[in-house]
C-alpha cells in the first residue's frame, strides 16, 4: 500500500532528526528545485518540527521566482526572493528587467536575488554576468529591497562592483560565502551580510572557512541550508537520496557554533534576530 508521495516521517532517519534551541531562518532554500516536487509539504512540515520556522525561498530566474512567490502565498513563514542568477546572465534583457521590478512589488519578495557572477564555471560569459548583476543591483536601489548575492571566484571583481553602488543598496548578503579573508575583509568594510552553508562540514574543502567563522561579526551572519545542493558531509547518518533539506539546518548551526566558540542557541538567536531585521520579516511570521 506505497503512497506516492513521501510522509512526514519516512525521510529522515532518527538521527537527523534535529531541533533547534530557538526558531532559525534558512536564508536560502531553494525549494522551487525539481527534486522536492513530491514532498514539499513534509520537507515544509519537517522544517517545522526542527524549529526552522521561517524559509527564505532563493528565486534564481523568472520562472522560479514565480514559484517562490505563490508558494510563499500558501504556507505561513515562507517568503521568496526574486533574480537571475550569474549562470542565466545571458538571458537578461528589458522585459525581464520589468517583470522582475514586478515581482520585486509583491509583498511576499524580501530581497533581489539570487543574482552576481560566478567565475567557476561561466555558464554566462562573465560581461553577461555583470550586465545583468548590475541591472538587478539598479532595481535594488530603486525598491529599496536587500540584495542575494552569489559570488563564487569573483570576488575580487564582486568588490569593485559593490564598491560602486554601496551607497544605493539598503542591505546585501553575500549568500553561502566560501571565499578567503581577503575577500571576506572586504566584505565586512562594505558592511555586507555573510551567509554561511554546511560548506565548512566538508573536511575536504571547508577548513579555511572554520578559521574564518570567528571573523565574521555576529550580527552580519545568518545561516542557510542552500537546499538541496550542499548535503553536509559529517551528518551522524546517511540519509537516503542525499537532498540537503531546510530540516538539516540545526545541524549546521551546531557546527558553526562550534567553530565560532559559542553555544548553539546564542548563535541560533543571534543569526534569527539578524535575518529578521535584514529581510523585514514581519514580527509574527514565527507560528
Ligand atoms: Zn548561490
């Protein structure tokens, strides 16, 4: 008697079902993603029940965004952020740049986004990228809205740009920052919003930024999931399909907090403060 889709319980094993001491926000999940077609609700309701109470649902073109914002109609404590991200750069053109200004209007949209360069894999030549992040950094400036910053290699010319235009954005978030102190040095002078990912749960590659955690102001950091890309690497049990869910946050935070030298509700109060303030979440979105 298999039912077609997933229940609440049958995803996540016992050991990974985690709650945190106090009510986070996942900054970055981007539940629009195909591979929770099936589900939504339970990874929704598993979120709940590991106390990550609000969702920030990352919109990384027009399509997308579109979906964020109608799921964020639906479920109390979701809100959806609306771009283009570096990788569909080329795609960027007038009619897109309305349509977005659009969605930017409606009031489930708290931030523009995900837009910026990505210099790793260049899916956009990087003269698209920039075009079309500064574009969306001019609509930022205009609605008053946050920016979702991706930077991955480019941080270097991400700081030139964003040099530029401080002055005209409210606030920016550079969103799962895995860059070196250089660049997040720069970053803190523009006081900018880091966004931290279970990236430094990778042995393999996150060992610069466990240093790094304790350099990163604690009312510039909020946290995300970045589901379902980055499955953290040191989870206590396998979990079968490996999609990174917002559910697997505390997790994160745990070891943030761990590296950074504070307990895990500090910094779970103190990264939810801060997203609440940065994103103007209204004071009830918590259930
Ligand atoms: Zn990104």
């Amino acid at each position: 008697m298999a039912e077609p889709t997933a229940t609440f319980d049958d995803v996540l094993p016992e050991a990974l079902r985690f709650r945190s001491p106090a009510p986070l926000v996942d900054i970055g999940a981007n539940l629009t993603h195909e591979s929770f077609g099936r589900d939504l609700e339970a990874v929704i309701q598993r979120a709940r029940a590991a106390h990550v109470d609000t969702l920030i649902l990352t919109g990384t073109d027009r399509e997308h965004a579109e979906q964020a914002v109608a799921l964020a109609r639906q479920y109390p404590g979701l809100f959806a952020t609306a771009g283009v991200h570096p990788h569909d750069a080329s795609g960027w053109t007038p009619e897109l740049a309305r349509a977005m200004a659009a969605l930017h209007r409606e009031p489930e949209v708290v931030a523009v986004g995900e837009c910026g360069l990505d210099f790793n894999r260049n899916f956009s030549t990087p003269a698209e990228q920039e075009r079309a992040f500064e574009a969306q950094l001019g609509l930022a400036a205009e609605s008053g809205l946050p920016v979702f910053i991706h930077e991955r290699d480019a941080g270097r010319r991400m700081l030139e740009i964003l040099h530029a235009w401080r002055d005209d954005l409210s606030q920016a978030v550079v969103h799962c920052f895995t860059g070196e102190r250089d660049t997040l040095y720069g970053y803190r002078d523009l006081d900018l919003h880091i966004g931290l990912t279970g990236w430094l749960c990778d042995e393999r590659r996150g060992h610069h930024l466990r240093e790094l955690v304790r350099e990163i102001p604690l009312n510039r950091l909020m946290v995300e999931t970045d589901c379902p890309y980055l499955l953290p690497r040191n989870l206590p049990a396998k979990l079968k399909g490996r999609r990174h869910e917002p559910a697997l946050l505390p997790w994160i935070v745990r070891e943030i907090a761990h590296w950074r030298g504070l307990d895990e509700q500090a910094l779970a109060e103190a990264t939810t403060a801060t997203a609440r303030e940065f994103f103007r979440l209204p004071t009830d979105a918590a259930d």
